[in-house]
C-alpha cells in the first residue's frame, strides 16, 4: 500500500488534521473511534500494519488492529513482564515493568539524543535490522523481544497517546519495507495522534459521565428511600417555603404525594408551615449552614412520622433522604405504653392488695362499733360515716384490682344481646331524655364467657363516658356482632388473638378526644372531667375486665366528632356454642373497585385483599386523585369504596362526584365510627353501605359482595 501523497505536503497535512478532527467529533462510541482512526492512519501513510493499545488495568493490549497477523497480535498483546510463578514483575516503586520498545515509549524511557527517539517520546525506524546491528539494549533503554523485526517489519514507528503528562496508550505504524519513515513523517504523526489522545480524553471522560450519570439515576430510582432535592424559600429574613426541584420514585410511595416537582411545599401540603414549623427551620438550618442533619420528625399536616438525614445541596438548597417510619413508631409506642400498663398495673395491684387489708381491718371494727352502739348513740353517726368510706374505698380497690387482672372473675357462657337489652332500661333512665339510644343487635350472635357482672361494668362504664362525652345531648349507640379476627387483622393491631370473635361497639356523637388524650385513656386516675367528677378508674377498669377475659379493646375518636370503643371477646367454643359459624366470604371476583382512603395502610390493605381475590382495584389516595382515576380510566368501574372522612373532600361529595361521571356505580363507606353516630351528624344518609373500621379482612370481602350482589 503506498502512502496517501497528501500527507507529503504543509498544506494537504492540514487536510488531513480536518479529516481527523471530522473522525473524532461525530464518532459515537470509543470503539466506532479506533476502528475508524486505524483504517484513517493505513490509507494515510500507506502501511500495511496498524495498531492503537489503551491502558487496560496494569497493561496495554491491542484495542483495534489492522494488518497484522493473527498469531502476532496474539503474542504481543501483553506487554506487562512475567515471573516464573505466573505474577507480574513490578519495579520499586510498584509499576509494572513492561517489555520492549513499546514498553519503553509506554514508561517514557527514552533518550532523544539518540537518532530513533523523539523529543515527543516517540520510536521510529526505517530499517530495523541495521538498528539492532549498530545498537545496544542499553542504547534502546530496555532489552528488546525483536518480535516486529522477526516477523519482517522493517519500518516501525510507535507514538504515545498522552494527556496531561500521562501516557495511556499508543499507536504502532509497521511495514516490511524499508524507508517508509521520516522525522517530518513522524512528527506529522505525532501532531496528528495527539488531537487524537484529546478526542480519547473526551470521549472517556464523557463514557465515565454517563456511566456515572446511570449508576445515580438507577440507586436515584431503585433506592428505598424517599429523595427529595429542594431549594429554600426565604422571605424577611425567615425559612417560610420551599421548592421541590426533584424527587425519586420512592417519595411518592412514602408520602403519597405525587406531581410535586417544580412546586411549594406550602402549595402541596396547605397547612404545613403553620402545624410544622420546626420541619421549616431543619431544613433552612441546613441549606444555609452546610451542616447535615439526622432526625426523626412529625409532619403533623401529614401525620407521618420520617427518618430524615438532611444535607446541604449549595447556597440555599437542601437534599432530604427519608424513610416513612410511622408504623415502627406506632409499635415502639404500642409497646411502650403495655410496658407502662403492666407496671401501673402490678403497681395498682399491689396497693390494691395492701390497701384492702388496711380497709378489713377498717370495715370490720366500724361494723363491730355499730352493732354494739344503740341507735340513740351520738357517735353512731361519726362511725356510719367511717364505714360508708371504707365501701367507697373497697370499691375503689376492687377497679384497681380489675385493671391489674388480679380481681377473682366467675365467668359464664352468656348471650351480650340479652345482657344489653337486659339493661336497656337502666341506661336510658341513666343517660336522660335528650341523648337517643339505640342498640343495634344482630341475629345468631355467638355467645362470649365472660363474668356477667364484669361484662355490665364495662357497659356501664362506657356508656357514662359516652353520656359526660354529649352534655349538650346526641345519640350514642350500642352494637353487637360476629366477627373473625384474621392474621391482617392481627398484624395492624398488636396484641390481638386470631380466631372468631364477638363485638361490643359503643359509639357516640360527643366532643371526642385529642390524640394526647388518647394516649393516656387507660391509665388509673386519668380523666378529663371536673375535680370531684371522676376517679379516672371507670376506662381502665374495662381495659382491664376485657384483658382478663383475653378480649381486645380498640378505641377510635376524633375532636368534635365523636368516639367508638370496640370490644373484641373470643366466641365461646364447644357444647355452648349455639349459633352457625360465619358464612366464608365469596372467594372471587371481577368487578373493578375504586377505593379512596388517604390512611396508606388501610389503603394498601384493602388494595391488597381484593386483589388477592380477583378484583381489579384502582387505589385514590383523596377524593381529588379518585376523580383523576376515575376520569383517566376508560371501563366502567363497579363500585367505590371511600372513607367518609378525608382531607380536602369528605367520601359523601366524591359518591355524588363519581356517580355523575361513572352512572350505575355503587358506593360503600367506610369510617371509624358507627353507621349510627355518622347518620346523626348528617355526614351519610340512612340507609346507604356502610362498614365500619377497624374490619377484617373476612368482614371487608362479605360486604363488598353485598353491596356489588345488591
């Protein structure tokens, strides 16, 4: 092959430059580039052999050849020198020692006093076997392999690919004839590889990017954690907002908020600066100090609790990785506050036990003083009174010892519809006429074994709360039910027994409770009422009753909407067991449900259990991203079910909403409190599907057949 003449003159050079440069910018890929820039160096100097080696760990192999034997490229692929057992030699400093001349340009041992080296750190002969012959391996800087010149080449010349002082590989020009190589020639080609090893520097360093830019874009999609990259909004001088300018996947399954980029935080999430500013000044601490953070924090506006590490981002902006931990927190608290239970309740115990052979002692001789005083005595007044308070006092100690499970029960296989009914006449007498009771039984209720008159104390109890609840008068509700406590059911209330159970719902419209409030509810003394209007033992009295029977007490309230307290009791087994089992719920369907619950868990678990039998189920996590599904979604859809209360829009508007555009559907509502108690605020109409929390899985699938079957 004879060498393109145009790289014989200045001008037609600098024709071939462009032609590189041309190669260079519109290669696509390192591997498009060499095979390219090798066929461009043959036709250019005409050489039957040309090769490029890259660095590739400690060595140099051939990344793209053209020319040459196989069996020689092969054998000279590695340059890194050997030992005997297999290792490759280092020298001091621990470089790998590489062999031959194209070691030495590789290494940059090379003397340009002498005629085939360059001052550039280049190698060029034209005729190789006079080299070897008027030279020696310290002349050529290194002891030789001679390979190029076994194999017939006679004009070699090697040219580093250098950037930035370093030398990441090079190209190799061979031909067996002579003469093919001059200093002009070669320093033409030197030009000319290194526009070359600045195009190779580019190209790695933009391969190294992308590559870079994948991994984070795969650990930014795939991470568990929720990211979220913002910027601070701050105005006269306080943190009053912020931006989100990029969130992960992950951020939306662990907050349920979705098309957040590009807005306010304050926009999202109306509220949030006034109920969490602390959530303000984290953030704002850090985007400005540059210092991280680590914290666990209560949104409250999202009633989530998170695990954030927050980090500064540059001036003013922040990235927060979070992780949704509210269930975790709940079990921490859950078991924090039975830890607290059972000491107040050994505590109680005890002093119960203490207290009563205090109050023996007390009784008996106030007893044995009335029955020896006459009754003209004027001190046998003084002495009823002492025996009065000692009654009291017994009365007292009895409650203690109920809530410490310490109190000797006589329990019976009995009926709680008769026992309801049985003091249907006294509750009304006790809650007077401006308060509506209703007692809803249902039919074939299983029966309980429980102590009678344990079971009257807990209902007693409840519904004087529920009475103190309602000054201003309401409805309060008393219901029964068969249910099955299921292994979901279990798992979302710690504490619980799987298996068939009875329900005792007490419900009423009152004022309802805080959740602070709440989280003392069964403590012994506690009580919101007036000084002098309560023990405090009345609620862990029935804490106490319902655990000692193995029963399970669940208590739902909001302020100014009421409360519902749930008691769950084991039905009783064996010959007294004298109603059918629960019908099993209908295995399948295939209708396609609506479900809109803005509680994650209770949405994911609905969405869960009808899946698993069939349904095709469209999970909304508020009224508004229901409408989005439903008007994105072509089918018709069967039924709806909703929670009745949810922030932005209430479960009755999003019926009436999704009625007009999906006609024929049917709704079922789903709340916390009683079907009862909701009817009486005017939240829901009479008569409407209605399933009240908590529900298990078996209560969740019979209705939802129901309402579709209706």
């Amino acid at each position: 092959m004879e060498p393109n003449p145009l790289w014989e003159k200045e001008a037609e050079a600098r024709e071939a430059t462009i032609e590189l440069l041309r190669l260079c910018n519109k290669a696509g890929s390192l591997t498009e580039l060499m095979r390219d820039l090798v066929l461009f160096f043959q036709r250019l100097t005409g050489c039957e052999a040309v090769g490029v080696r890259l660095r590739e760990g400690d060595d140099f192999p051939y990344y793209e050849t053209r020319g040459f034997p196989e069996e020689f490229v092969l054998a000279e692929n590695r340059l890194c020198a050997i030992d005997p057992s297999g290792e490759t030699v280092r020298d001091d400093a621990g470089h790998p020692a590489l062999d031959c001349m194209c070691g030495n340009i590789l290494c940059a041992r090379v003397d340009p006093s002498k005629p085939f080296f360059t001052a550039r750190g280049s190698f060029w002969s034209s005729c190789t076997t006079d080299l070897l012959a008027s030279t020696t391996d310290a002349d050529r800087q290194a002891k030789t392999r001679n390979r190029c010149n076994g194999e017939g080449y006679e004009s070699v010349a090697l040219v580093p690919l250098r950037s930035q002082m370093e030398r990441f590989g090079l190209f190799q020009f061979n031909d067996r004839r002579r003469g093919r190589f001059t200093a002009e020639r070669v320093a033409l080609l030197e030009d000319l590889v290194d526009h070359v090893a600045i195009a190779l520097a580019k190209l790695r360093t933009d391969e190294a990017l992308r590559l870079s830019e994948e991994r984070y874009r795969s650990l930014f999609e795939n991470m568990l954690e929720g990211y979220a990259y913002c910027k601070m909004v701050v105005e006269n001088g306080e943190f009053r907002d912020f931006v989100y300018l990029d969130v992960n996947p992950a951020f939306e399954r662990l907050t349920g908020l979705a098309g957040v980029v590009g807005k306010r935080v304050t926009d999202v999430i109306p509220g949030i600066r006034e109920s969490d500013p602390e959530l303000f000044e984290l953030y704002g601490r850090v985007a400005f100090s540059g210092r991280p953070e680590r914290v666990e924090i209560h949104v409250e506006a999202m009633k989530i609790w998170f695990s954030v590490s927050v980090y500064c981002a540059g001036e003013g902006l922040f990235v927060a990785v979070f992780d949704n931990v509210t269930e975790r927190r709940k079990l921490e608290d859950q078991f924090r506050q039975s830890q607290k239970m059972e000491a107040v309740g050994r505590l109680a115990g005890g002093v119960a036990h203490d207290f009563n052979n205090l109050l023996t002692v007390i009784n008996g001789y106030s007893e044995l003083l009335l029955r020896q005083l006459g009754e003209d005595s004027p001190l046998r007044k003084e002495v009823d009174e002492i025996r009065k308070a000692g009654d009291r006092a017994s009365m007292l100690t009895r409650q203690l010892l109920i809530f410490s499970r310490r109190q000797v029960l006589q329990p019976k296989v009995l009926d709680l519809n008769a026992t309801v009914s049985g003091m249907a006449t006294m509750l009304r007498r006790l809650i007077g006429e401006d308060i509506d009771l209703r007692i809803v039984p249902e039919e074939g209720l299983g029966r309980v074994k429980a102590d009678p008159g344990q079971v009257e104390q807990i209902i007693l109890n409840l519904v004087v709360n529920a009475r103190d609840a309602m000054p201003g008068g309401g409805r309060l509700s008393i219901g029964t039910s068969n249910t099955l406590l299921d292994g979901t059911f279990s798992s979302m209330h710690p504490y619980t027994v799987t298996g068939p159970h009875v329900l005792l719902a007490v419900s009423d419209t009152g004022v309802g409770m805080s959740e602070d409030t709440q989280s003392h509810l069964f403590e012994p003394f506690f009580t919101t009422k007036e000084r002098g209007k309560g023990t405090g033992l009345g609620l862990c009295t029935v804490y106490g009753i319902v655990k000692q029977s193995q029963g399970y007490i669940h208590v739902y309230s909001e302020l100014g909407k009421g409360t519902s307290v749930k008691i769950y009791l084991p039905r009783a087994g064996g010959e007294d067991e004298t109603v059918p089992p629960v019908p099993v719920p209908a295995p399948h369907g295939t209708e396609t449900v609506l479900v809109a619950e803005d509680d994650a868990q209770i949405r994911d678990f609905v969405t869960r259990v009808l899946s698993a039998k069939g349904y095709r189920v469209l999970p909304a996590s508020d009224g508004f991203d229901a409408l989005r599904l439903c008007g994105e979604y072509a089918d018709p859809v069967d039924l709806l079910v909703t929670d009745v209360v949810m922030p932005r829009m209430g479960g009755r508007e999003l019926a009436s909403r999704v009625e007009t555009a999906k006609p024929g559907i049917r709704v079922l509502f789903v709340s916390g409190y009683t079907e009862d108690a909701i009817s009486h605020h005017g939240i829901l109409e009479a008569g409407l599907e209605f399933l009240q929390k908590p529900f298990t899985t078996d209560d969740l699938l019979r209705k939802v057949r129901k309402v579709l079957d209706r």
